[in-house]
C-alpha cells in the first residue's frame, strides 16, 4: 500500500511538473492587427520548432502599447510604427536592448471590383466614390500614415468628406469587403486577405510614408527567454518567408 502511494506522488508530482512547464513555455505576443494572419502562421512554425506555445492579442498599435504601459501582460509588442513602440518604451515597458526594425509595408488602395480601378489616388475624388475607409487618422498607425501622405500630396481636406474613420485597419479592410465603403485605404499586406474587394493601386511614388514594424520584448514579460527566442525567429528565413507571402517586407533576415 505505501509502495502505492509513494508510486501514485510521483505520478502527481511529474504531472504537476509538467503542467507547470507547459504553462512557462509559453509566449504572448502583443501585435498590430494588420500582423494577425502572418503572425498566426509564424507562432505555428515556432511552436513546431520550439515547443514554446505562442499566444497572440492582435489591436490596434495605440491600444496595445497603452495596454502594456497599464500592464496588461504581453512578452512581446509588435507595432505597426515607431511612434507607439517609442511611447511604450518611454514609459519604460520595454526592454530597448531587444528592440529591433522588424519589417516594412506600403499603403495601398482596395476598391469594389466592379469599380474601375484609380491611375493614382486623386482618383479617389471621382464621385461614385462616395465613402473611404481609414484607420482612426488621429491614432492609429494606417490612418496616421494615410492621412499624412493625403496631406502631403495636397488631397487631404479635398478627401476629408469623404473619409470614414473606423477603429483600426481591418476595419477599414472590412468596411469595403462589405460595401459599406466603395475604397479604403490599408496596408498592402490586408489587400492580400481581402475576400471581395481588389488591390487598386500600391502607394509607392516619392511621397509615401516609410512604413516600419519594429518588434520588442516588454520589461515585464514572464518569460523573457522564450520572447528573445520569438524575436530572433521573427527575423529568420522561415519567418522572412512567411512575410513576404504576405507582402511584408522583412528588413534585417538572419541567417
């Protein structure tokens, strides 16, 4: 009966220590939105690579660095700018010795795709474009850069009635594949998952904003060594891959 017992704590005890190192390989990533299907294939491939189990909270860039800065836990942020990466790092929630420019992208144009398609974007001043969607222009990361390069090309408040501030860009995204709005204005990486709108013009002359992701890990992730492992990955060929399937373009690929 003893022999039982002591067999049946050590049963317990291998259990619980497994549970308990399930449970610290994990990572959580705290990413823009506009990462959420490129992302989900990369935690699958790190997992089967690692065993660590990747965990993602996808928002707007704004919302998840006011997150982390409140807290909320997170072992990594990617952001889709600078900007919100440098306000959480302000704050002290980041860890700067891990940070690093992970990838870029372009702005881009969706449209209905009975619509004809725009040469360049002052044809979005047509009038059967009654309704543009964008990012929050006064917050997150797509609509800032949209509304800036509009601004600098002179479009901006020619534009401005017919713009449509929505929560984040694949709201924006969703806006159009729905009809609720004839164009909108996203990253060219959501054009490649769109269900029912066409990519109408890449935004790429002299004028467009540089678009950058940096990726980082935050100063109270529970797991450090797991969230430095994720971020090497992210600049790895496999991941390299992965982005550019999705039309990122990685900036600094190990080897």
């Amino acid at each position: 009966m003893r022999r039982c017992l002591t067999a049946l704590l050590i049963v317990v005890a291998c259990a619980s220590s497994d549970v308990a190192g399930r449970s610290r390989a994990v990572v959580t990533v705290s990413a823009a939105i506009s990462l959420t299907d490129v992302l989900q294939e990369i935690g699958k491939a790190f997992q089967a690579t690692t065993g660590i189990e990747v965990r993602f909270n996808f928002a707007g860039s704004n919302v998840l660095a006011r997150q982390i800065i409140d807290g909320a836990p997170a072992d990594v942020f990617v952001s889709a700018d600078e900007a919100q990466m440098r306000l959480a790092e302000s704050a002290g929630a980041i860890a700067s010795d891990t940070k690093v420019d992970l990838i870029g992208n372009r702005l881009a144009v969706v449209m209905a795709r009975e619509m004809q398609p725009p040469v360049d974007v002052k044809d979005l001043l047509r009038p059967e474009v009654k309704r543009i969607a964008i990012a929050d222009p006064e917050a997150v990361p797509a609509g800032v850069y949209a509304r800036r390069y509009l601004q600098t090309i002179g479009l901006w408040e020619q534009l401005r009635a017919k713009v449509v501030p929505v929560a984040n860009v694949r709201a924006a995204l969703t806006a159009a594949d729905t009809g609720s709005a004839q164009a909108a204005i996203v990253y060219e990486s959501d054009a490649s998952v769109a269900r029912s709108v066409k990519l109408a013009l890449v935004i790429s002359d002299a004028n467009a904003p540089r678009i950058l992701y940096p990726a980082a890990v935050t100063k109270a992730s529970r797991n450090a060594a797991g969230a430095r492992q994720f971020v090497t990955f992210l600049r790895g060929r496999i991941a390299s891959d992965l982005f550019r399937k999705y039309k990122f373009i990685p900036l600094a690929e190990n080897p």
